[in-house]
C-alpha cells in the first residue's frame, strides 16, 4: 500500500538520489567543460571574410562527466526559438542524463 499521508519529501528525494545518481555519473569519462553556457557567455564576431567565436566566463569551468555541458544547458534553455538545436549540434544530445539533471536542478534550486 502506497502511503499518502505524511512523507518527508527531502528524504525521499535524497534517497533517490542515493539509488540512482552514483551510477549515473559513474558511466560517463571526465571531459573539461565550460558548464555556463548561457547565450550571455557566447560572443559572435563577423567579419567581411570570417566569422570569430569567444567563450568567456569560465570560472565554473572544470573536468566534469561528458554530458554535463548539454546536461546543465539543458536546465536553461529558451525554447522560442532554434537555439536548442544548435546547442544539441555543439553540446550533443543527452536526454536521458538531462532529464536527470533537470529534476536534480529544480529540486535544489527552484
């Protein structure tokens, strides 16, 4: 029987965790990754006969599991308009481990 009374929710969610998280990061290599890509942090230049792209802000930056810049990307993305196409393209697509990721955000940021 399911119990529907009171639940600590934090447990739960932690315990979860706990079952789930260890083998999901345990799976994937370490890649340096930026990890804030927001547009903000995307800077375009065109010239005449060339097109410049500049990363900037890389305080976060560090050796992270392989998915983690589509992954975290993934928490922030716009979807009004072709952006996140172009972030899958550079990112690549990982939509188990940012589904993930997305739940772990939100529980602990929103």
């Amino acid at each position: 029987m399911i119990n529907t009374g009171n639940v600590d929710h934090i447990s739960a969610q932690a315990k979860f965790y706990e079952r789930h998280l260890d083998t999901m990061l345990s799976v994937h290599p370490p890649v340096l990754s930026h990890s804030d890509l927001p547009r903000k942090n995307i800077l375009f230049k065109k010239a005449v006969d060339s097109e410049e792209v500049t990363i900037i802000n890389w305080e976060v930056a560090g050796w992270y599991t392989s998915y983690q810049e589509y992954a975290i990307g993934f928490c922030t993305l716009e979807w009004n308009d072709d952006g996140p196409q172009y972030f899958e393209e550079f990112a690549g697509p990982w939509p188990k481990e940012a589904s993930a990721m997305r739940m772990l955000y939100q529980n602990l940021w929103l």
